[in-house]
C-alpha cells in the first residue's frame, strides 16, 4: 500500500481552504479579489502604512 496518497499535509489543507473561502468572498471572481486587495492597500496607506516594495537582486552566474 501506497502511504504517500493516504498522507495529507494539514498546512496545505489550511491554506487551500483559506484561499477558497477568500475567493467566495468574491464571487470567485480573481480579479475582483485582486481589485479588493488593491483597494486595501491604498486605504492603508491613507491611514499611514507603508509599504515595502523590493527590486528582485540579480543573480551571480557562476
């Protein structure tokens, strides 16, 4: 017997059911969640949040 199909991660199983609670949160609708977010961000930083935004560093070829 195969354990490895019997086996569940319990964290992916929290972040699946997460993500489809938040998704019917809009219609399941992407880019309605996207749009919610956006708008988010922009009321937080009205209220003085801010935000880090990293440019990605280049890697060495080696």
């Amino acid at each position: 017997m195969d354990n490895k199909k019997n086996w569940e991660d319990p964290i992916l199983l929290e972040v699946r059911k997460n993500r489809e609670k938040l998704l019917s949160q809009h219609g399941n609708d992407i880019d309605k969640y996207c749009e919610s977010i956006s708008a988010s961000e922009e009321e937080s930083k009205k209220n003085g949040f801010k935000f880090v935004n990293r440019k990605p560093k280049k890697l060495n070829s080696a």
